[in-house]
C-alpha cells in the first residue's frame, strides 16, 4: 500500500482520537453498520481531498464498510493531524497521503497521488482536486460518476465552472445542505473558530473589539460566539440583506475602512479574496490580530502585508503566531498563515456537529451510485430526501422526539377551500 504520512509510530494515539471522536458520531457509525451489511459503494475507487481529521478519518472508515476503495489527501498544509493520517494507514488500511506543514509542492503531490488511484467518485474541501482533473488531470475527469464538495469556497469555485460549460461531471454541493450550512458552518465554525483565536492567541474576548468580515452561516456562528463570550462584536458585509440582518442581530455594522480603526481582533470567514488589504492594515491599532477562517489563504492580502512591513518575525507564540512589523512601528499578528485557524491552531469542529456534515456525505454516495450516469453535469443540490434521514437519525441519537401530523392535518395542508 502506497502512502505519505509523517510517522507511523503516531498510530496509536491517532486510533485513540478516531474512536473517541467516533463516540460523538452515532448517525456515521449507525451508517457505517448498514454499509458494512448492504456494501452500496462496492468496487468504487474514492479519493477524498479533505481535512485530515479523527472526524474525517470515520467517514473513510464508513465509506470502505460500504465497499469503498478508499485514498485520502489533505485539502489544507496545515490542517492534518499526523497521528490520525498513521492511524488510518496502519490500523485501517487506508492509504493517506498528507503531512502537516507540507509546502505547496509536496500538497500537490498528494493531491496527484490521489488522483493516481483512479477514483469513480471524490469527496472535496475547497474543490482543488477537482480542479486539478480540469486543468493538468483533465483524462481522468472521464471514469466519474460525481463528486461531493463540502465547503461553501469550493461550491462558489464549482458554480463559476458550471455557469461557463468547463464543468466535465456532477457535483453535489454537499456544503448548501441545511444538515451542513445551519450546523456545521454555524455552530462547528462559531465554535471552532473561537477555540483556534484563544489556543493561538491565550487573548481574553470579553470587552475585545472583535471585528467579524462576512456574515454568512459561517460568519454570523462566530460572531455569535464571540459576543456570547463579551466581545464586542463588529461587523463588515458587502451583500445588503447579510448587514441588514446583522444589524437587526444586534451587532455594529461598517465598512472595513472604518472597523480597521476600532477593531483589535479581525477574521475573515467570506470565501473571498483580499478582504483585509494594506490600507486596512495601516490604520489598524499596534498589536491587532488577524486571523482566517474562510477555506483559503487568500482573505487576508499576505503578500501585501509583507511588503509594507520592515520586518517579519515568525513564530513569536507557538507556531501560530507571526509578528509583522509595519513601517511606522505597528505590529500585526497574523495567526496561522492566514489558513483555517480553527484547524491550524485547534481541532477543528467538534465530533458532533460533523457527524451531521459526514452522514450527508456518506448519503449522497449512496444517492449518486444509485444514480449512475442519470445525474446532469451540473452542480446539485442534496436531495430532501437524505436531508430528513440525517435529521431524523440526529434527533433519535438525541432521544429527541418530535410531531407527526394527524391525518386531517394532511388533508388540510393539500387542499384550498377551507378558509376563516
């Protein structure tokens, strides 16, 4: 078995995350137990291009119950966690190809090293291994059935490509999902993202000017954390329903201009490019701290902070934390590269809410095997239909009950004529 994992001797911490994060996931594994029994995706070669996490590592183990031939790379340098990527290898016998750190050659190596499996189907985070099938892999786009993407960057990316004719095979925007985009993006980032500012920084939020780019699912989680940690919470939009909405949630809406004034601690979660630029960072107090969470590292303009800064100081706290020193003596912390703060510096989302996000996911393979060759080369939404089971299955793991309409109940809703 070929693979690329940093040290296999890490394995046995790894098994211990994967089945401790596996606790909090009772719809994957309720999953995992009929895919072990009904094998719906026997003989398929998979490659997912995902964050290497113990989450992550239990939707592999799900998807080769299934009959899956699984390859996994990373779909961010900084996010794999070695221990589960040796784990995987040596006591699930999945071949993994990521390191954390690993420079960007070394990423797209992996990415190629998936690519060289053959898949039928992939699983994406961010869309750069489907990518990479459209522009330097394009023979191998012809043997798939459809890909998943699981973030709201890739899913932007996908729909670019679908709206000019370049897309060459379906795709499931696993990451519109309402069992995806309400829970993980919301509670998972809001969270996540939390837990990576405090592990990076050991800053305090209460009575901190916090300023919140984007307020998407994403961005209105965190900002809802924060505040419900004492921050006060800022926040900039481009889209006029976003602020508006922002707004009526309570918190200080403004343009960026004018919140690099205030702010003390910036993150992006946008899925855009350039979001905090130099004219931002000029104005901005000494010692402000930038962070990212939005799938890519080009939110914040790196390259531009750079070349207004006399000196760069790396890894002033941890790993995490770089010192830019501007040209008229102010210090900016850019957290984590500018790359997903709540896995460069955290865990990433808690177990729970991706046990959600996976079983969609592990659903939608189903869905698509079922569907071979019958699915439009579009990008899709996920059917209703596997949104009700993730969500039914969620709440009985809760011991959650719920309602059921009555019989004339239904009748009323199908008809018209019953009025005041």
């Amino acid at each position: 078995m070929k693979y690329d994992v940093a040290d296999l001797s890490l394995a046995v911490e790894g098994k211990k995350r994967i089945l401790w994060a596996d606790n909090d996931m009772p719809v994957l594994a309720s999953m995992r137990e009929r895919f072990a029994k009904k094998k719906p995706l026997k003989g398929m070669n998979v490659s997912a291009c995902l964050h290497i996490t113990a989450e992550t590592a239990n939707l592999a183990r799900t998807l080769k119950a299934g009959g899956a031939n699984v390859v996994l790379c990373a779909s961010n340098p900084l996010s794999t966690q070695d221990e589960v990527a040796a784990s995987l290898v040596k006591d699930f016998g999945i071949p993994v190809f990521a390191i954390c750190g690993e420079n960007r050659a070394t990423y797209y190596q992996h990415i190629n090293a998936a690519i060289d499996h053959q898949p039928m189907m992939t699983f994406d985070d961010g869309a750069d291994l489907v990518n990479e099938m459209h522009t330097r892999r394009k023979k191998d786009a012809g043997r798939i059935v459809a890909s998943m993407e699981e973030t709201t960057t890739g899913v932007i990316r996908l729909r670019a490509m679908a709206n000019k004719g370049l897309l060459k095979f379906p795709v499931i925007a696993v990451n519109d999902a309402a069992t995806k985009h309400l829970f993980d993006n919301r509670y998972g980032t809001g969270q996540s993202t939390v837990d990576g500012v405090i592990r990076a920084t050991a800053c305090l939020l209460a009575g901190k000017k916090v300023v919140v780019a984007g307020y998407g699912w994403c961005g209105r989680g965190f900002a809802m954390r924060a505040r419900g940690m004492g921050a006060i919470v800022i926040v900039t939009e481009i889209d006029a329903i976003k602020a508006l909405e922002a707004a009526m949630d309570g918190f200080e809406v403004m343009p960026m201009g004018e919140a690099a004034k205030v702010g003390e601690l910036f993150v992006t979660l946008t899925g855009n490019k350039n979001v905090i630029r130099p004219e931002h960072f000029r104005v901005m107090k000494d010692r402000a701290v930038a962070a990212n969470s939005g799938h890519f590292n080009v939110e914040i303009d790196i390259p531009g902070l750079k070349k207004m800064s006399k000196k760069v100081v790396r890894h002033v706290r941890g790993k995490v934390v770089d010192e830019y020193v501007l040209r008229n003596g102010k210090r900016i912390y850019l957290l984590a590269e500018g790359r997903l703060i709540n896995l460069a510096a955290a865990e990433g989302h808690p177990a729970s809410v991706m046990d959600m996000s996976f079983a969609t996911q592990a659903l939608t393979a189903e869905y698509v095997v079922k569907r071979r060759g019958k699915l439009a080369v579009t990008v899709h939404d996920v059917p209703a239909e596997v949104e009700q089971q993730v969500s039914r299955l969620k709440l009985k793991s809760m011991s959650i009950r719920i309602d059921e309409l009555t019989a004339e109940q239904v009748a009323y809703l199908a008809s018209s004529g019953e009025g005041t």
